[in-house]
C-alpha cells in the first residue's frame, strides 16, 4: 500500500506526490473522507488521479492512499434489477443510508453481503474443472438463472462442494489444484474493468438481434454481437430508440448505461421498466435488466468510468452463454469527461480538443462486444451486442466522436432532424443509414421469415431511393408532369414510409412488431403496388388506383394483435384483388 500527499486539486484532477510504489490504474483513497479515485497517469513519484467524486473542499497537504488494486466490479448473485452508480455503487441502498443527498467518500457493496442465494452445484467431487466451467447455479430472478462459473486463472480437481443457502462470501467450493494447493470458490468474483474478459473464439455474427422496431428489423438490422450506432441531434429521439431497443430486443440480459444524460431520462427508464410486461416471460423487464445511472449532474471523471463498468457486467452475463444487448447513452458524454481529464493533464489536444487517443479508447470499447465461444470445456456460445448513441452538436456527423464511431460500427442508424420535425418516429433516415450485416443475415430471413425477404427489402429501399428523385422533379415542375407510373410509385412510397417505417413507440400494439407481421405488411405494401401498376398498364385509372379504401386497410395493418395477423392479412389482399379487377374492367376514365 503506497502513501502520498496532494500537491494539486484541478477540479476532478488530483495530484499526488510520494507515489513512487502505486501502479496505474490503482484504485485510490483521497483525503480525509476517503473520496474513489483511479491513477491515471505516472510521472516519477507524482500521480495523477481521476476523483470519481467532488473534490471540493480538499487542498494540497491531504492524504492519498493506495489500494494497490484496478477498479473492479463485483460480478455475482444480486447484479439483475440492481440499479448503480457509475462506478457500482448501489444507488438504493445509498438512498435508505442517506437519503437523497449521498454523502462523499460512501463506501458501500455492489453486492448485497447478508442476502442467501440457493446454489444447485452442477458437477460433483472430483471431477475436474478449468477456468469458465459452471460448478452451479443461481435462480437470481424469475427470469435469470445466474450461472457460477470457475474464475480465470483457477483449474483442478473438485475437492468439496455443497448445495444449500449462501451468501456471495462464503465458500460454495474448493478445488485442489496440481500443486495440490486448495482454492475456495464463493459465488462471486471480481474482475478489472478496463481488462476485456477473455474468450475462446469469435465468431462470425449470422442471426439479428430482433427488435420488434420495423426500421431496424426490415431495413437495417444489427446481428447477434453486433455493434451499432445512433447518432442524432437534440430531440430526434435517441434515447426513445435506446430504450425501445432496451424493451424489446430479442436478449436474455439487457445492460443500460445512461452516461452523463439527463436526470429525467434516466428517470423514465426507471418508472417504466419494472411495469413493462417482458414479452418473452411474462415477467416486468426488470427482471433481465441491469441498470447503470451516471447522469449529468454527477461527478465527471465517473462518466468514464460508467461506459467500462457497464460493459464488464454485460461480458460476465455473456460468459455464461446469455444473449446480451448493451445500451450506452450517450458515448458522446462519456468523450466530454476524456476531454475535461485530458485538458487538465495538459495533454496536446486532438480535433475539437478530444485528446488524440479518443478513436482508440472507443475502438477498445466497441471491440469487447461480439459473438463468442466462452472458455470451459463445454464451448458455451455467448453474444454481446452494443449499440451506442452518439449526440453530435447541432447534429452534424462529422464531428469527431461521430467519425471515431463509424469507423468502428457496422450498423449507422442516422436519426434525422427534419423527420423529427415532422413527427415521423423512430426518425431514422432511410436514406443516409446502413447495415453491413445484411448481406450475412440474408440466410437468417430465407430460412426463419420467407424466402422472398430480402427480395421484397431491397425492392422496398430501391423504391424509397427512386422516390427520393422524383420529389425532386415534383419541387420543380409539380406532380402532374409526372407519368401516372411514377405517381403510382410516390403513392407506394408513402405508404411504406407512413405504414411501415413510421412505428409509434407508444401505442400498446404497434410498439412492438413481430418478424411474421413485419413482412406481412411489406408485402401488402410491395402487392398494392405492382397489382396498381399492372391494373394502370391494363387501362385502369390512376384516379381510382390511389383512392382504392384497400389503402386504409393496409395503414391500419400495423395496429392488428398478433394472433388476427395471418386472417387480416389474407381478407387484405383478397379485397385488394377485387377491387383491382373492378378499376381494370371499368377501364380507362377521365384522370384530369
């Protein structure tokens, strides 16, 4: 344990002389009260650390004092429905010790210390285990069942090992290995946040991670261990879109980080989330979820530290061979503590005064998310999928933080200011975004949706795209100097932006649409128009062709319960048929 002295307080910045024995990224003690802080830079005997809490009211002369180990979470029984800090401080139980006003320099457990788990050992004595083997279980919510596996570096035979009630102390096992040296395993273990925690293999992601979002599930899909961004500016909905992915999106654990966002934000998530129905379960979606509340107000420097702490609790669910999906909001906040930290370490700044490391720190983020084979003898596959939002300043993507993303992301879901204006949600631009995971997930669809999906998707954006130019024309020349073949085409369009891409996040029914439902509707959409085009070559007018009351049964498609889709969906298109036979054997009237 290394002893030293502050020299310096800039903020969340301190300065420690007589550190010559601490190592970086060692978890300190500063002054009087103890505040959190990490070392984050060396320079002979003088330490610079990052204070996770107020600094105010210390001065130079105060004691810094070494743990001598990394941040590191507490990863066991009691991490589902818990709610922390950014650096895993359990917000509840510091609100029943101190009430809404947490006192500085706190020190309380991320995991509950008296609270019994029932462990169901799941190997016997002497069998032999290695690092990532499950020795047993945990039924840690009506949902999840935590599996407690052997900690990295541990491997041998199983000497004891007992089934009953514990705490995440007490021994549940011991395990003699080949030096025959006796390890005790309880059900919890600790892991260094900014060490990713290792695997076996990556593999390459081939099933999406459904959302329920028509946008995102059609158009621009995000596999299994995939990553993703959403970049927006101020009140396009990026957070509304997070926390749809949060309810909805088709994984075991959901991990939400509201990083440096606003209180009331956070606020939502927590009123919401234990009084949705989990659609999977039946169960409230707190039940899989874990939550990480670091917002604005909160002390800078743990905005840092919020992103890492997050990410290790979702690799440790992944582990156990659990589909994860990772929700940080915003990544943009978590650069603008890098930037205060790097400004008061005086380092030469980057673009925009990011520090020059900013597209590596969010490379080494995103890059510990991905589909995985786990260690252990059993070959667990595991996924873990981020998806990060971004907020630009006054929404212009070529910022830094933004560009940093791209280049790491492969799905750019771009939230678009204009379509927000005209309340069309979720505003993702179907123009500027991209997925490139389509191409490999085109299987997934054939096999599970239809053969015909990817098909009818491409046909769906080509026609998106198409109209796009002819609003152009339409801007110049107006609608009537284009061929009836092209009005036809802009009626289509609108009803694939307004039936299909537009989803009210909401509304009980339309919140959430189903993989069978969405390529329904497409295909509604997709038949109305080339049946319209066919009946216009055969002499039909265009007049009836676009007020057909077929349309409004397709718009209203979108709010039909799950079970009456396969029976509304067939009266639609039969009703469509006839009414189009009906326009094509009255043939041509008067369009003017």
């Amino acid at each position: 344990m290394s002893q030293g002295t502050i020299v310096k307080v800039s903020g969340p910045l301190v300065v420690a002389a007589g550190m010559e024995n601490a190592d970086m990224f060692d978890v300190v003690r500063v002054g009087d009260l103890g505040l959190i802080g990490e070392i984050i830079e060396m320079r002979g005997d003088r330490a610079s650390i990052q204070v996770y809490e107020e600094t105010a009211g210390i001065g130079p002369g105060a004691p810094v004092v070494s743990t001598g180990a990394q941040l590191s979470v507490e990863l066991g029984p009691g991490l589902i429905e818990s709610i922390y800090d950014g650096i895993q401080r359990p917000l509840e139980v510091m609100y029943q010790q101190q009430g809404s006003n947490i006192q500085r320099g706190i020190q309380v457990p991320a995991l509950d210390r008296e609270k019994k788990w029932t462990f169901v050992p799941t190997v016997k004595v002497g069998d032999e285990v290695q690092t990532g083997d499950i020795i047993g279980t945990v039924k840690e919510t009506a949902v999840v069942e935590q599996k407690i596996m052997v900690p990295h570096r541990v491997s041998g035979k199983i000497k004891s090992i007992e089934k009953g009630d514990f705490t995440v102390e007490e021994t549940v096992c011991t395990i003699e290995d080949r030096e025959g040296n006796i390890k005790e395993l309880s059900m919890m273990q600790k892991w260094p946040v900014r060490v990713g925690r290792p695997y076996k293999e990556k593999l390459v992601p081939d099933t999406p991670l459904i959302t329920g979002q028509r946008v995102i599930d059609t158009m621009f899909p995000i596999a299994k261990g995939g990553v993703a961004a959403v970049p927006g500016p101020f009140g396009s909905g990026k957070t509304v879109v997070q926390h749809q992915l949060a309810k909805w999106a088709d994984a075991d654990i959901v991990v939400y980080i509201g990083c440096g966002e606003r209180g009331n934000e956070m606020t939502d998530v927590l009123r919401e989330f234990p009084d949705l129905k989990d659609p999977r379960s039946g169960e409230t979606l707190m039940k899989r979820t874990v939550l990480i509340a670091n917002t604005s107000d909160m002390p800078v420097a743990a905005r840092e530290a919020s992103i890492y702490t997050g990410i290790t609790i979702a690799e440790y669910f992944r582990d156990m061979g659990y589909s994860v999906a990772l929700m940080a909001d915003s990544t943009s906040r978590w650069a603008e503590a890098l930037r205060e930290m790097s400004g008061r370490l005086e380092e030469m700044p980057g673009e925009e005064g990011y520090p020059a490391y900013l597209a590596s720190r969010l490379a080494q983020f995103y890059e510990r998310a991905g589909n995985v084979i786990s260690l252990g003898k059993e070959g667990r596959p595991g996924a873990l999928s981020a998806i990060g939002a971004v907020s630009p300043p006054g929404g212009d993507i070529s910022e830094p933080v933004s560009q940093a993303t791209l280049r790491i992301v492969k799905v750019f879901w771009a939230l678009d200011a204009s379509l927000a204006h005209a309340r069309h949600f979720p505003a993702i631009n179907w123009l500027s975004s991209y997925s490139l995971y389509v191409e490999r997930l085109n299987e997934w669809y054939t096999k599970n949706v239809d053969k015909d999906f990817p098909a009818l998707r491409n046909k769906a954006l080509r026609l998106l795209q198409e109209e796009a130019e002819l609003n152009e024309i339409v801007q110049l020349v107006g609608v009537d100097a284009l061929s009836f073949d092209d009005r036809i085409k802009l009626e289509a369009c609108k009803a694939i932006r307004e039936d299909y891409l537009h989803q009210n996040a909401f509304h009980d029914i339309d919140t959430y649409a189903s993989m069978n439902k969405q390529f329904k509707l497409l295909k509604l959409i997709i038949n109305y128009y080339e049946l319209s085009k066919e009946a216009l070559s055969k002499g039909a007018a265009f007049s009836g062709i676009a007020s057909m009351a077929v349309r409004e049964s397709i718009g209203r498609f979108k709010y039909i319960e799950e079970d009456g889709i396969d029976q509304s969906y067939e009266s639609i298109l039969s009703e469509m048929k006839k009414e189009i036979s009906i326009l094509t054997s009255k043939g041509a009237e008067d369009d003017d």
